[in-house]
C-alpha cells in the first residue's frame, strides 16, 4: 500500500490526528504481530492494518447541529488518512437499542400518548404519525443519514438493536456478567465519597453520584443506562428488557456464572423470568460498560467526545479503566469536542423542540460551506452556525477565501480547511458553476418572491459583459438563499416594493434632495450594472458636495458618509418605506429602471 510521509503542517489539526492516529494504529498492529494475535504468528508480510475511527449518534429524536460534531471530527481525521493511502472504517454506531427516556417537545406527529413507551428500546417505539418508517429510531435515523450523503461522510453504519438481538456481543456480555464485581470496583472509585474527617459537613470528595450509580448501589432496580442495574444479588452490569411489556424497568434478581442462569422480575408489569444469558439476546449492557466493550470489540483507535463526556468520573474516563482492566483493550485517542450553537442560542439538548439539524442547515448551505464550518475550527473550540443575517457574512467569508485559495495567497491551515470542505479522499463535492454573493441572490429572492423570470433578468443584469444565461449556473446557492429567504426572514423584515410613489415625501423634499435624486436617475442607464449602480449611489453625495465621483475616503471629509447615510435612507424610503433593506445596487436592479424611474421622480 502506498505510504505517505506525515504531515509537517503544525496548523492542521487534522493533519495532527491523523499523525497520532496512524501511529497509534500502526503500534497496536505491530503489538498484535509480536504475540500472533492477528493470526500471523509473528511472521512479516501481514496486511497493514485497517484504521478504525468511530461515532455515536442516538435516535432519540431529531438529531442536531452539535451531534454532527461527533461525526464530522472522526470523518476528517478519517478522510485525511485515506488520502494518505490508508483504509479506513469509520464506524457510526446507531445507539437505537437504548431506551425511550421522554416525549421530547416539538416533534409533530406526536403527543403525550407516546409516553406510554418509555422504557423500550427505541427500536420498538412507534414512529411519529405520518413516517413512513417503521419505528422510532428508522424516523429520526432517515433524515441524518440523506444529510450524511449530501455532506461526502463515507461511514460503515451499525445497528445496536441488531447487534444485541442477533447475539453479537454474547462473549463480551457474559465476560462483564463474570467479572461484574471488578466493574463495580472501578465505579466505585467515582461514586460519592465522605471525607472522615469533614463527615456531617456535606463535604463531597468527589464528583457527585449520578442516578445510575445509585441504582447499582442500591440495588433499586430502577431502569439506567448510564452506570449500571441493580438487582437484590448486587451489582450487574446488564439490563434486561421485560419479556411481556418491553420494557427495561427490570431489576436482576440473581444470576449464576456456570450456569448463566439469570432471574429478572419487571417493576412496571410485575413479569419475571429465569433464563440462560447464553442464549437470551433481549437487554444490553449498561453504558459505561457498553461503550469500553465496544472500543475493544471493533478496535476503535480515534473517537472524540462531548464535554459532558470528558470529566472525572464521565464515561470517557470510567470508560479508559474498563477497556483496560476488565475487556484487555485500548482507549481510543478521544479528543473532547465543544459545543455547536446557532447564532447566539446556548447548549444544543435534543431533549428541547426546534433545535436545528443538519437537514435544516442544508436547505439554507451548499454542503462545502457547512463542512468548513466543522474544518475550521480545532473540535474543543466553540462556534456558531448562523440561520440569522449572519449567514451572508458567513457567505462573504466563504467567497474571500476561495478568492484566496484560487490565488495562492491563503494560509496553509485555511487552504487545508478549504479543501477539506469542498473535496473527499473519493472526489469533489457537487459545487456551484457560478457562484454570485449570498447577499445578493438573498435580496433578489426577497424582492421577486421566486418568480424565475425576474430573477434571471436581475441576475443578467448584475455583470452585462458577463451575463447569466441560466439560472441553473447559480444554483444550488440561489435555491438555498431562497430558502433561507422564505425560512428564516420574518415577515416583517421582508422587502416589499412600493407600488405607487410617495407624493407626499417627493414634495416634502428640499433643492438638495431633489438635486440627488435627479443625478441618480440621469446616470441610471449608463451605470445599469451591480458595480455601475454601486458607484453612482455612492458617487451621488460625493458630487452635491463638490467633490469626484471617484473620489476615495481619505479625499473626502468626515461629513461625506454622513450625507451618504442620509441619501441611502431616502431611496429606502422612496422605494420600500422603511429606512434599510438590501443594498442599494442590488435592490435598484431588481426594481427595474423604469420603475424606479417612476417611484423617484420628484
């Protein structure tokens, strides 16, 4: 296989990864070949190893913004090391065996009814009304995975539900069951500890203890997934699901190694019954057991986490005890990851209605534009996605950049950024054939209202000795600035022409607003293109005041911009009876020339 040298460039985080990530694969790989465990028996000229990057997304609900963190982080670590001529599997593990928690708000098709299945794998939950998949965890998996498509993820899927039901993980399960007394000696070392010598202060030592681990010391039986289950004969780390209700408020009652006979009773239906865990393939383990066994079952070498999975005594940390102690296994590299907010909104919960996805990002985003987003910033830096005005800022940024790139002139972590976000290891991702400014096609699809015939003609309009012949040359990006348009944009904030003029502020003005008027209108036709009409509307206060057209800002005296404001707030006025709106060129273009003529004859 073809090796490329690592990466030089200390500014790609990136490239950093999949430094440390092929070294790390490629240690464990030669530890395996030293004891024979790949099967080798220690002799050279093995296959180089397959690269395992991992994921995990729940099913719970609409899948957000920030959960496509977890994928996006591993996706270029992993693409990177394919260009680099490695095979790699990127594991996304669709946690759809977990249990139904809540009714989360916000969610159509849905109400308190649903309630009544809380308790049961996902996977048995009824999807929304109206889905045409046929469960819960199916609905909700749907729109992420078209998201996943559109945005080049190149991804192995792998479902919990099936892998627990078709007995994949019996070894590893039964292995816990035996050594379920180390396990619970590991997390113990996190649960809540007095110190002797402040007792009755209520002074902890440690990180207080969760629900789940009071479930397992209490032996409450109560249902968890975090920590683990308790039963009257201790701590165990598997929960059943109940043979009659499905549910997984069950608690074990007793369970012998040799035999592994297992007692559960259910405390939501009163059924109970003794099985073989050998052969029963209905519950699973516990996640702070869960996950380590995983790690270890699939080999994961790179896979990050949230915060909220990096503190002391969080899954993560627990998690690198287990693998080790209790399953012989590594810990992945796992970076923590920040949280994702949308313009200004605090901690993304999927728990809360009308959190964003990743489809609704890319209704109103070309895929290349939201890939930079997550390429750009190191994983335990923070951002924002903007569905605001922001995104034509975003856009402009977008549009600088490629300018950069196309010229040589960007810095190597933004050029590396940028391809990250317009190609993969497989090729190029579909892009725009001419892609006009954002802000651009925003206000045409503002003021046209998607009428296709108008905007081609304001769109040929923009460059005459370039024009656009089709509308199919800006798209996708004019589909999605429409969206955004009818999306995102408020009613009352959206740009309505005058129909007729406004006599009455015609007449109210003075010589000098007549005066600028006047030359606007006479230098329309000569100036009829989005740079034409930028430097008249610009140029026109600059001349009242006895001064060029083309005169620049360090020619001109402070008051110059203070007149321009006053005349741009009048054409707004004039043509749209509010004070801002789009900019003016763009604005001018889609209102025609002879409408404009008619709405600012003074």
């Amino acid at each position: 296989m073809p090796i490329v040298a690592q990466s030089t460039d200390t500014t790609d985080w990136v490239s950093r990864y999949a430094d440390e990530v092929i070294a790390e694969s490629e240690r464990r790989a030669a530890g395996a070949k030293q004891d024979g465990t790949d099967g080798t028996d220690g002799t050279e000229g093995a296959a180089a190893p397959v690269v395992v990057v991992a994921s995990g997304l729940s099913p719970s609900g609409p899948i957000h913004l920030g959960n496509l963190r977890e994928v996006m982080t591993p996706h270029l670590v992993a693409d990177e090391i394919r260009r680099r001529g490695y095979q790699v599997r990127h594991l996304i593990s669709w946690d759809d065996y977990d249990r139904y928690r809540k009714v989360p708000a916000g969610v159509p098709g849905i109400d308190e009814s649903w309630a009544e299945h809380i308790g049961k794998p996902l996977t048995s939950v009824p999807a929304p009304a109206g889905s045409a998949y046929p469960n819960w965890a199916e609905h909700f998996k749907a729109a992420m995975t078209a998201s996943l498509d559109e945005l080049g993820v190149e991804y192995d899927g792998i479902s919990q539900t099936e892998q627990y039901t078709s007995g994949a993980y019996r070894e590893q399960i039964l292995h816990a069951m035996k050594h379920r007394g180390d396990i619970d000696a590991i997390l113990d070392q996190y649960r809540t500890k007095k110190d002797p010598a402040k007792a009755g202060k209520g002074k902890q030592q440690q990180k207080p203890v969760d629900e789940a681990e009071l479930e397992a010391a209490e032996g409450s039986g109560a249902a968890s997934e975090d920590d683990g289950s308790g039963g009257t004969g201790g701590y165990y780390p598997y929960k059943p699901y109940c043979g009659q209700c499905e549910k997984d408020l069950t608690t074990v009652v007793s369970y012998d190694d040799e035999t592994t006979e297992l007692v559960y009773t259910c405390t939501a239906c009163g059924f109970g019954e003794t099985v073989l865990l050998s052969e029963f393939n209905r519950g699973k383990l516990v996640w702070k057991v869960d996950w380590p066994m995983r790690w270890a079952y699939e080999g994961v070498v790179f896979e990050p986490s949230g915060v909220d999975h990096s503190s002391p005594g969080s899954s993560f940390v627990v998690g690198g005890q287990i693998v080790r102690q209790i399953f012989d296994g590594v810990q992945p590299i796992g970076p923590m990851y920040a949280f994702v907010g949308i313009s200004g909104m605090a901690k993304m919960s999927s728990s809360k209605g009308g959190v964003p996805t990743p489809a609704d990002a890319l209704k109103i985003m070309e895929a290349p534009l939201l890939r930079w987003l997550y390429a750009r910033r190191k994983p335990n830096q923070s951002f924002k996605i903007a569905f605001d005005q922001e995104i034509q800022r975003l856009y402009d940024e977008w549009d600088k950049l490629e300018a950069k790139v196309a010229d040589g002139s960007a810095l190597p972590a933004d050029a590396a950024a940028h391809s990250r976000a317009v190609r993969t290891a497989a090729g190029e991702l579909p892009r725009t054939p001419r892609p006009l400014p954002y802000r651009t096609l925003a206000s045409v699809a503002d003021i046209t209202a998607g009428a296709e015939d108008q905007t081609l003609r304001i769109l040929r309009d923009l460059d005459p000795s370039d024009p656009i012949t089709s509308l199919d040359e800006t798209r996708p990006r004019l589909d999605r600035a429409e969206n955004w348009i009818t999306t995102q944009v408020p009613a009352e904030a959206r740009t309505i022409v005058r129909s007729e003029p406004d006599t009455e502020l015609l007449a109210s003005l003075d010589d000098a607003g007549r005066e600028s008027l006047r030359l606007l209108l006479e230098g329309l036709d000569s100036h009829w293109s989005l740079d034409g009409l930028t430097h008249l509307v610009y140029g026109v206060p600059k001349v009242q005041a006895g001064f060029s057209a083309d005169a620049t800002a360090k020619e001109l005296p402070a008051e110059i911009k203070v007149a321009q404001r006053s005349f741009f707030a009048l054409l707004y006025r004039l043509l749209v009876t509010r004070e801002t709106g789009p900019r003016l060129p763009t604005l001018l273009l889609a209102v025609g020339a002879d409408r404009v003529r008619k709405l600012l004859a003074a």
